[in-house]
C-alpha cells in the first residue's frame, strides 16, 4: 500500500497503536503535527503511562516516524505536505475545523471519534465532504466485530423476527486508572465523559446491528467525583428506534481494575441473543461467545446454541485483530468512499449523544434530529 500519512495529535495515548496500524499496512507517515508544539520526532518513544487501557506491544514509535516532516499549524499540514490522508487523534473542539481544512485540500481523513464536540460542530463540514468527493471516517471500529457482523447479517435475514427490545453496557476502568488532566476529561474541549468517549462505540453498533436508528432518547448522567475531570463519569440512557424497537445502554468509568465489561442483548419475536461482543487481551479469556436462542422449527431439535469466538490479538494487541481490519477496510476504500463508516455516520451518532444530553438537562425524552 504506497499512501502519504499525515498525522495530526501525536501527543495522543492512542498513537502507537495507531503508528503500528500504518507500518503494518505499508503507508508512511510523512508528516506529523502536534498543533502549536515543535515535536522532535527523534525523540518520539512509546507512552507507558496512558489515560485508557490501550497498550503497546513491542513497537518502536521512533522509528514509524523517522524521517517525517514536522508542522505546529495542522492546517498547514494538510495544505503543504503532500499526504493522501490526515490521520487525527486530537481534540473534539478543534478537529472539525482540521477535518475542513484538509476538505478544502482534497486530503482524505480518518479521525478518532466522534470527529467533534455536537453535530451542529460536523454538519457543515459533512456538507462539504460529501459535495467534494472527500472521504472523512470516523473510529467504529465495531463495525467490523465479527459477532456485530454476524448479528446484523442475521436481523437482515429476519432471524430475530421483529425486534422488542435490545440492551447494552460498555464499562470501563475508574477514572483513578487514568490521566484526568488530559483534555479527554475537560467539558470545554471535550463536550463529555463517558458517553462521549467510550460510549460512542455502542450507540453507533447497536443501531447499525439493527440497521434502525435511533429516534429518541431519556438520559441521566453522574459526574465525575475527580478534582481535575469536570464531565460525565456514567450514563443510563433509555431509547427508541426508528423501527419502535425500545432500548437501553449503560456506560461509565466503573470498574475496580482495568479492562472492560461489556455485554448484547437482543430480544426479537422469534429469537434472541446474548453476547459480551467483545474484550480486550488484558481479560485473558479465551473466546467470547454468542449465545442464541431460536423458536424456529429447524433449531427445534437444539432451540439453544452458543457459537464460540476466538479472537486474534497478532494484527492488533490492544482490542483485537478487528480494529486492524476496520483500518484495512478503510485504506482499501478511501479513494472510492467504500468505507465501514462515514462522516455521515459521525454526525448521526453526535445528534444522539445531542439528545442525550439535552435530555438530562431537561428531564424528559427528547427526539434526535435528522
């Protein structure tokens, strides 16, 4: 693969991971950028003390970058350097207006989500992107779990029958496990906690299993009992779809130990199913099961079945082979828009976590805008 990286947020704790993910599939990083910071990139070396559970497992981050040429002005990157795509890990205040600015250069992006602070932040650059031909994604990696592909093949095929009701939790370590003077914990750059952080992961999988959006949303929030974090540390969201399908979804900085604690479930007229979707390698499980039950004649003789997932770490240690593959997928289709997610996607997953918070603040149900 001969494409130009040009990254943007080095200071980021998602970055080696994210350099692995490059050198693995032959691009080059050939700018990097940490806006109004000069970064030596001979001095570059992995980040062993992170805000989150993501690791790093035998890279040198030096050498990903040797060579690189070196911005302060990320608009300046985008216009100057000759790059393919702008790779951003930087903070939701200020991407939209970078995610522009490379619109305006005919840079392709992939950006950490959820690309901005509210969908009003996106829209119009979402505009732009579209008019111009530009491809601008968003990190779902989940579309490319291979249980929420199962999952979404089956509703396709009308396994489930019609849909009542789905749940889903997404919990993550205590806010003790992480840097809270990082801009990730501050309202004013970041909008959120939580929901806005690793939340975002299952409100945009759960309507794209479903293939049904959602439509409305009754959300709570707790914050942060933390002197440096002034955002949410957990939410209780209710929801509908589009579809009538009714929901909930759990999510916070919870756990008494790193990893996380995750869980599906989907209750149809004819079938339902049960899953954890995922882990991480810091839980050490051997495979993550999808159990599901069936009222259809041919399961009659067996109407309960557990299918077995062994994940692959080799490709992408942290999370799972399946992060490496929504990357893959999306340097394979960048040129053509054929991606796992979309600009689109982004700000239909920020108009949800809008209502969200809207929601709280008022104390009532709020309808999600087109």
């Amino acid at each position: 693969m001969d494409v130009r990286l040009g990254y943007v947020g080095i200071d980021h704790h998602h970055r080696d991971p994210y350099f692995a993910v490059a050198s693995e599939l032959g691009a080059t990083v050939s700018a990097v950028c940490e806006p109004g910071r000069r970064v030596n990139v001979e001095n570059v070396a992995a980040m062993e003390d992170r805000p989150d559970e993501v690791t790093t497992e035998g890279q040198d981050a030096g050498d990903l970058v040797a060579g690189a040429t070196v911005y302060e002005d990320p608009h300046r990157l985008v216009a100057e350097a000759d790059v393919d795509v702008a790779w951003i890990t930087y903070r939701n205040d200020e991407t939209p207006a970078i995610v522009e600015s490379a619109v305006d250069n005919g840079v392709h992006v992939i950006s950490e989500k959820p690309i901005g602070r509210t969908a009003g932040d996106l829209e119009s650059v979402a505009r732009r992107a579209n008019e111009a031909g530009v491809t601008v994604s968003p990190t779902m990696y989940y579309r490319r779990n291979p249980i929420a592909m199962d999952l979404r093949d089956r509703l396709r095929d009308g396994f489930f029958g019609d849909v009542w009701t789905v749940e889903g939790r997404f919990n993550a370590s205590q806010l003790s496990f992480r840097d809270t003077t990082h801009y990730l914990y501050d309202r004013e750059t970041s909008r959120g906690g939580a929901l806005q952080w690793i939340g975002p992961h299952w409100v945009d999988v759960i309507p794209w299993i479903l293939d049904d959006p959602i439509h409305r949303v009754n959300a709570q929030f707790h914050d942060a009992a933390d002197a440096h974090a002034d955002v949410d540390a957990g939410a209780v969201l209710q929801f509908e779809t589009r579809g009538g399908t009714l929901g909930t979804y759990h999510t916070g900085y919870y756990l008494s130990e790193r990893g996380k604690d995750t869980h599906l479930g989907i209750y149809g007229t004819d079938a339902q199913a049960l899953t954890s979707l995922h882990h991480d390698s810091l839980q050490h499980e051997p495979t993550v099961p999808l159990e599901l039950t069936s009222e259809d004649p041919d399961w009659a003789a067996a109407p309960q079945r557990t299918v077995e997932y062994e994940f692959a770490y080799d490709r992408f240690p942290a999370w799972g082979d399946f992060v490496q593959d929504y990357f893959e997928a999306y340097f394979e289709g960048f040129e053509t828009g054929d991606v796992p997610a979309t600009i689109d996607d982004a700000v239909q997953l920020l108009s949800v976590l809008d209502a969200a918070y809207e929601s709280a603040a008022r104390n009532e149900w709020v309808t999600v805008a087109n």
